[in-house]
C-alpha cells in the first residue's frame, strides 16, 4: 500500500518517498527488536490488534488520501514498524521464557517457519 500513498505537496519525489516510508519503517522495526533487553509486553496480542487497526488506516488512506500531510504518514509508518518490532521480539522472548527447555528449540523453529511463511504470502498478495 505505500507504493500508492505519495504525496505531490511533499518535497520529495513518488520514489523517494516510498524509499523513505521503508526507512522509517526499518528504523522502527529494529528500535522495537532492540527493547527486549529493557521492557517485555506478555500480551503481545495487542499489538496485532493495533497493526490490524493500522492496516485499515493505511488501506483507506490509500483509498481516500485524507491524511493532510505526509509528515503525519511519517509518523505512523514509524508507529508500525514499532508495533511490528514488539511483535516480533515479544513473541520470540515468550516462546523462550514459557516453553520447557525440551521443547523450546521446536518451538522457536516453527516461530521463525510461520514468521517466514506470513511474509512470502504477504509477498504474494501484494504482487
């Protein structure tokens, strides 16, 4: 969806933009993959609730164009790698504090495959 959310007011080009919407989104990811050492959130679920309330946002941002002002978009495209990063990191931290030792190693495995899997769908659907 960020490859059609471009703004013509913006001081950037379509291009740069979307380049800037990935960096954003990068930074926020790895910011929130970094956090696990200082703070962990057990009901990780939330956070895709958030995501999926994201998902619309964006999805009738690219729809409509509402949002006034791409400095706005900045922000929540950094809000999302956010929530993304948490995610990810809070749900890798559970499996290795809640799962027996016996059972961790497979666990954690079938994390990464289901992690691996959602994004070659996403990659799918978005083609």
């Amino acid at each position: 969806m960020f490859e059609i959310m471009w703004y013509k007011n913006a001081p950037w080009t379509m291009e740069v933009q979307y380049r800037l919407y990935q960096v954003l989104y990068q930074v926020g990811v790895t910011i929130s993959r970094s956090s696990a050492s200082c703070i962990h959130f057990s009901k990780i679920h939330i956070f895709s609730i958030l995501q999926f309330l994201n998902l619309i946002l964006f999805a009738c941002e690219a729809r409509y164009a509402f949002i006034p002002s791409i400095w706005i978009t900045l922000v929540l495209i950094f809000y999302e790698g956010l929530l993304g990063g948490a995610t990810y990191v809070n749900a890798f931290y559970s499996i290795y504090i809640q799962i027996p030792h016996y059972r961790r190693e497979y666990a954690l495995g079938l994390a990464s495959v289901g992690d691996s899997f959602g994004i070659v769908v996403a990659g799918v659907l978005a083609t």
